[in-house]
C-alpha cells in the first residue's frame, strides 16, 4: 500500500483506541484487498441482519467515490467521446472510478430458488461458486463468527483459492480458525460488535480509495 493508504489506518486506531488489538489484522486485510485490486479482482462480501446491511455499504463506498470524487482516466474520457459524442459530457462528468464489488444478501430470485430447491444456509456458498475466482477476496461479516451460511461460504472460498477476511466479534467463532485473516473486534454484544465493525470497513475502504485514486 501506498503511505497514504497507511497513514489512513493509523487514524482509524489513533480514533478508536480499542481497535488497537486488531491492528496486524485490519493492516493484513487492507493489504489483501489492495493486492486483489492490483491483480484485476474484486471484493465479495457476506453476512446476515445487520451484517447484511454492512456488506451492502461497503459495497456502496467502493463502487463509486467515497472521500474522493474519482474522476474517469483521460483515456477512458476520450473513448466515450469518440464512442458516443452526444453523450460522452455527461457520461464522463457523472461516472466515477469504481474499485470492483459484490455483494451476495441482495439476488433475490437466485437465493429464494435456491433455498427452496436445494438448501438455505448454502445461499452465499452457491454465489461465490459461481461469482468468486482466485483473484478474488471474500469479506465475510457474522458477530458471533459461527453463522453457517457465512462459515459455508468461506469453506467454498477457500477451496476455490481465494483469500478469506473474517470480521467477527471477540471470540472469532469458527470463522477465526477458518478465514485466512480474522480481524475479530474487542467486544461480545452484537450490536456493539457492529459499532465497531462499522469503523473497520469504512477504514478498509479509505485504504483501497487512496490506494488506488489518490492522484
């Protein structure tokens, strides 16, 4: 990671002091991610409840401008341009730079049908069957660690190479002797688990903004 990208996880520890236990472990994860993105792959992310509401924030802050407003490469401007000239203004002015993610809690029809026909608690294993590849890093979210829909999607995760960043609360659950890493946040009540995952994820992505749009 750049020193930008760096120095953007010093303030996330510097803010929350007790995430301090967690430093190796969300500098690990940080790394994880940016590596991905460099190798051309992308972030898929999981998780129930309110950690079905984070995957799908998370997904926000990087598939468009969070702190910075990402404007398109020169390069790409000037395609859309000789492309669509009647609309490349507009295109090139709105789209912003986007730093590739999925979230699997929001295929409605897939995961219905699949529940039904074969079995629910294999949801988020089926999806990244089909979406994951080994570039790829599975963030998967469960408080108590031991969600079996998230646990089974690691598992397929791991078979199919990519690498695995847990976010649990203290104990880890069986996710932390599964995941590659697990950045396992110094609480055990869920909903103050979450208040601290929200501070994680959001630096998570700080971190992969700079490192990427920091010009």
């Amino acid at each position: 990671m750049n020193d930008s990208a760096k120095k953007s996880l010093e303030l996330l520890f510097s803010r929350y002091p007790a995430l301090e236990s967690c430093r190796a472990d969300v500098i690990a994860a940080a790394e994880t991610v940016c590596d991905a993105y460099h190798a051309g792959g992308k972030l898929i992310v999981c998780g129930n409840g309110g950690s079905a509401a984070d995957a799908e924030h998370i997904v926000g802050e990087l598939m468009k401008g969070f702190l910075k407003k990402r404007p398109l490469p020169e390069a790409l401007r000037e395609k859309m341009k000789a492309a669509f000239p009647d609309d490349a203004d507009y295109l090139c002015k709105n789209l912003q730079g986007a730093l590739p993610a999925l979230s699997l809690v929001n295929a409605v029809a897939l995961g219905t049908a699949f529940a039904n026909d074969q079995a629910a608690d294999l949801v988020f294993a089926q999806q990244v069957l089909g979406a994951g590849r080994e570039k790829d890093v599975l963030l998967a979210i469960s408080t108590s660690g031991n969600s079996k829909n998230v646990v089974y999607a690691v598992e397929t995760a791991r078979v199919l190479g990519l690498r695995t960043i847990a976010l649990t609360g203290r104990s880890g659950g069986k996710l932390k002797g599964l995941a590659d890493i697990t950045i396992a946040v110094p609480d055990d009540e869920t909903y103050r688990i979450q208040e601290l995952h929200l501070p994680v994820y959001h630096a998570l992505c700080i971190a992969a903004e700079k490192e990427f749009f920091e010009a």
